[in-house]
C-alpha cells in the first residue's frame, strides 16, 4: 500500500482542481472533511538542495504538508497563513511533489487565500523570482466529519495537542545533533487506545531512530521505556483494565523492537497523583535497564521477574508459571504473608481472584472456583494490589496469558 504522499502513488482516480479556491467551489461541493492535495513542482537545477521557503496561502481548517514524500509540517490555526521550510536535502532538480492533507469540519474548506500567496522560493533568494503554486492541482476526498471516529482536536495555540507541536516544537529541532538514546515516560492520555498504542509506540521509535542517524549505534540507540505506575483507588474486582493493556503495549514493544529496555513502576505510584513524586526510583530503574543493555552489564539484575510461560499441570486444577530475571530467587514483598494480584479464570474467561504460591522459580496459581483453569492475569488494574518481587526488589512485571 502506498500513502497519498508518496511520489509513485497511481492518482488516475484523483480529480482535478483549481487551487487556491474552497474545495467546495471547485469540485467538491457539499464535503466536509479530510481532502488529499498532491502537486508536483519543478524546481530549477540550481535551486537543488537549498532550503526552501514554502507559502501556501491560508488554510480551513487544519493542514499537514509533505515534500518527496517526508513530513515537513503541521498546522491547526484555522484560517491562518502557512509557511514552512523544506530542507535542502529533500530538494531536488526537476519534479518534486507537494502534498497536503487538509482537513476542514464546516465551511469554505482548503486554501482559501489569493494565488499571489501560494509560492515557493530558495530561502536566501536574493533576487531570484519564486515559483507561484497556484493553478490546477490533483485532489482526493476521503473521510467525512461525521465519520471521523474521534473527534478531531480543537486547537489550542501553543498547547502540547496542537498537531505536530511536541514534535515540532520539541524534536525536530534537535535533529542536528547525536544522541546517546532515549528515555520514554508516556502513555497516559492513551489509555482508551492501547491497541493503537502497539503502533504509536514502535513507529515512534523507529522515525525517531531515523531521523538521529548520527547517534549511537548507526540510527539504532537504545529507547528505555517506564511501564505507567499504579494510579487510581486501590483494585477491587478481578479484573479493572484501566492502564493494565497499556503496560502491556509497552511490554510488547520492548519484546518486539531491538535494543529497547523497560522499567516497571507499578509499585511506586500514586492513587490520587497522576505525576507520582518518586522519581528517583524511577530513575534507579532505568539506570540498571541501561547500565544492562547500554554499558554491556550482563550479570547485572536489572528487571523484575518477566513471564515467559504457562503450563496446566497434569491434574488439570491449576497453572504453573514461568519467569525469568527471577535473580536471586522469587520472593513476596517484605511484611505480606502470601502473593496477592493473580486472577485465574476457565475458557469463558470469568476471572476471579486466585491462590498463588511461589514454587522455586515458578509460581503455581489456583482457585477451587475455576476447576479446569486455562488463563492467568496479574496486576490486571489502574491501581493492582501486587506483592511479587525478585530478592533484588524490583517488582514483577505485569501480564497476562490470554493476550
């Protein structure tokens, strides 16, 4: 599959449409929503790789602007004037194509300003005359307003959910410069996406790494992630998602992309304090995550105790777990007498909470509720009451079987 801001997409479907001018008057009546604009430009042989400057007149309501296919800004300003700088790398002479996706959620829609206001120019032109963009280009209506799912953000100037204003703000600006690697404490706003979340995460990661090539490890630095705290009043029910599925997104992306660490922190939260005090420890744990797979401490314990396997045993009643980075020996938190945070369930998956003793390196889990068990969960809440622990004293991490 081909995105609409790839050079080689096949646009015979596209229609043709004079810009600058409301899409609604110039072909697309009736529309609100997300509408694809593609362009193509011929750039002077001596423009080639020279930062450009990029005016695109005014837009309704929201745009984001790709250039040869790469990303080079966003904006949510309703009715505001847009430039942008497209670095000299991504120029180059002859074609190079312009595309924008421009969403709009009522009203005139697009760009919507004088043709004198649509041009490209190097940014140290001097004298030179720009390239006016106005005329005819190519365009794609997609998805309506009404059938966007979530409702598109409303702007807020200057605010961390304008789009594109944490990266552009805070990342892009770094991109000259090498990086050692990245810590990543975040995922609370995603909470009610977490399955988006094993996207989001693994494609940040790997943009990131891409756009830092002169790092550590040629574009491949270590990215060490905080699996979210405890928050929330204290669990009750067998089961409370809550955050328990974005743990796991995080555990997952750590098990899947090369050269990513994670610390837990599902102990050292706060229940009525999304931004738990307790950095230090949070930072204790990430330093052994990377003092592990940055610095090469191999015998170093880093983790706590990572589930690898389940097995029913012969009787059929009860399950036996499997971990590792158990360290010096599994252990229940100093001052409680049993393990607490394991609910077993059958093969209708009504869960319940379950008897747990600690058998070597393994932990056998029952209930005399769930007869024929097939699937465990631990620390399946916002707030889990949670007891398990390496002799290290770093907490387990949690999971489930049935993922």
């Amino acid at each position: 599959m081909k995105y609409a801001s790839d050079p080689d997409l096949k646009t015979d479907d596209w229609r043709d449409i004079a810009v600058p001018k409301p899409w609604q008057d110039a072909g697309i009546p009736y529309f609100n929503g997300l509408v694809w604009f593609r362009h193509w430009i011929d750039v002077p042989k001596d423009w080639a790789g020279k930062d450009l400057k990029l005016n695109l007149s005014v837009i309704n309501d929201a745009d984001v602007v790709w250039f040869n296919g790469m990303l080079i800004g966003c904006k949510q300003i309703k009715g505001s004037p847009r430039s942008y700088i497209v670095e000299g790398s991504l120029v180059k002479p002859g074609k190079n194509l312009l595309a924008a996706l421009v969403v709009n959620t009522d009203g005139p829609g697009g760009f919507v300003s004088a043709p004198a206001n649509m041009t490209v120019v190097p940014v140290d032109a001097g004298k030179e005359k720009p390239i006016r963009l106005a005329g005819m280009w190519k365009a794609k209506a997609t998805v309506r307003s009404k059938d966007i799912a979530v409702a598109f953000p409303t702007p807020k100037v200057g605010h961390y959910q304008t789009m594109c204003g944490m990266y552009q703000g805070m990342i892009a600006p770094l991109e000259p410069f090498g990086i050692k690697g990245a810590l990543w404490y975040q995922g609370e706003a995603n909470g009610p996406r977490w399955l988006q979340y094993r996207r989001l995460l693994p494609t940040l990661i790997a943009d990131w790494r891409e756009r830092f090539p002169s790092s550590a490890d040629k574009g491949n630095f270590p990215f060490l992630i905080v699996a979210l705290p405890n928050y929330n009043p204290l669990q009750r029910k067998p089961i409370e998602p809550g955050w328990a599925e974005i743990r796991e997104s995080q555990w997952r992306t750590v098990r899947t992309v090369p050269n990513t660490g994670l610390a837990t922190t599902i102990d050292i939260g706060d229940a009525n304090d999304i931004h738990p005090r307790n950095k230090q420890e949070v930072g204790r744990r990430l330093a052994l995550t990377a003092r592990n797979l940055v610095y090469g401490e191999k015998q170093l314990v880093y983790s706590g105790p990572e589930f690898t396997e389940m097995k029913i045993e012969p009787k059929k009643d009860r399950v036996r777990l499997s971990f590792k980075h158990v360290g010096g020996g599994l252990m229940i938190k100093s001052g409680d007498k049993k393990l607490t945070g394991f609910v077993i369930a059958g093969a209708d998956k009504n869960f319940v909470f379950a008897d747990a003793v600690i058998d070597g390196d393994t932990i056998v889990v029952s209930s005399p509720e769930v007869p024929e068990p097939r699937h465990v969960r631990y620390g399946w809440a916002w707030n889990p009451i949670v007891n398990l622990y390496n002799r290290e004293g770093l907490p387990a991490i949690t999971f489930r079987t049935d993922e």
